[in-house]
C-alpha cells in the first residue's frame, strides 16, 4: 500500500509579510482525497499555530479540508517545497492548537 500523506512549506510570497500572515505555513496533505489533514502556521513574532481536522471536528463540526479550494492544484500554481513527514512533525509538535473554521466548536455561520 503507498502513502498517501505527503508535506509541504511555503513561504509568504512577499518579501514584507503582514504582521497578521504567517512567514511560514506547513501542511500535512492526503493526496489521495486532496485533504490538508493539518496545517502549522509560523508568524515572525515566534508564535506557531497549528490547526487539524480533529481539532476542527471536537465538538461535532464536519470539516473535510482545511483549505476550501482543491489543494494539489494550488501546489501546482504556488512554490511550495516538499518536505519530511519528521520536518512537519518538528514544527507541528512546537505549535498551539489554534482552530480556524470552528475556534468555538460551532460553525461561524450558526453564531449570532
């Protein structure tokens, strides 16, 4: 059986990153599915975030990517570089759990 679970970093595409982009993103990909399974992101202030589907799902929520769009397109369209499954590991181990979608446990469109 093959592994279908592939890393990738990229680096803001400007040299002036906006204080509220991460310089660095990292992503755990099934490239089978076309899934981001997990995400890390590295801001230039040393914080590093890290968001999953589990995180997302906690509390019922359905999240099947993490990214909206089809992803191995974009790796396609974007300069992103092939990393280890260790690389990501590293960083993601340093991260805050930091949920994007649902930071709640609710989806954002339920909120009033």
């Amino acid at each position: 059986m093959t592994n279908s679970i592939e890393h990738y970093r990229g680096r803001w595409p400007d040299p002036d990153v906006p204080a509220d982009e991460p310089t660095w993103s990292y992503y755990e990909v099934d490239v089978v599915a076309d899934v981001v399974v997990r995400t890390v992101d590295v801001f230039a202030d040393d914080r590093i975030e890290r968001d999953s589907i589990a995180l997302e799902e906690r509390k019922g929520d359905r999240c099947p990517s993490l990214v909206e769009n089809p992803f191995m397109e974009t790796v396609r369209s974007v300069p992103l570089d092939p990393i280890t499954p260790d690389e990501f590991e590293e960083v993601w181990q340093q991260g805050k759990d930091t949920p994007f979608w649902f930071p709640d446990g609710f989806p954002k469109t339920a909120q009033l």
